[in-house]
C-alpha cells in the first residue's frame, strides 16, 4: 500500500522540479515520486553506501534535521497537494 512521505526542497530544486514538470505536462507531486522512486531503485543496497551518499551532500544532515523539527511542528506539505 503506497505511503505518503513529504519531502522539503530547497527553492532552486522546487523551481527545476516545476520546470520540468511543466515542460512534461504532469503535477509536481506525480514528478517528484517518480524521480524519488527511480533515484531508490538505483541505490546499492549496501547501507555503508548509502550513508557515503547522503554524507557528500553539502547541508543534507542540516536539511534533515530542519525537515524533522518542521514536521514535528506540522510545518510540512504532502507531496499530493504541490
């Protein structure tokens, strides 16, 4: 059964997101997921490896952090309504 997940980005990313979505004529949310999705599918499995991955991206722990106290406070959009 499919899971809601929200996910903040930053506002260069929400504008490419739009761009593209725009340019393929499909909703945000609907680009979001699919790019998340392909993005998972291409991991290595390989925790080690993943946790490599999210260490090189620059502000990441920041952002995560960020995202987790703006959800505690209910500070967060679902991906649906983008």
């Amino acid at each position: 059964m499919p899971r809601t997940v929200s996910v903040t980005l930053d506002d260069e990313r929400v504008a490419k997101l739009a761009r593209l979505a725009e340019r393929m004529d499909v909703e945000e949310g609907t680009l979001a997921s699919v790019l998340l999705a392909v993005a998972i599918d291409q991991l290595d499995v390989d925790e080690r490896g993943i946790a490599d991955l999210l260490d090189a991206i620059p502000g990441a722990h920041g952002r995560a952090r960020l995202g987790i106290e703006q959800a505690r406070r209910s500070e967060t959009t679902p991906l649906h309504q983008l």
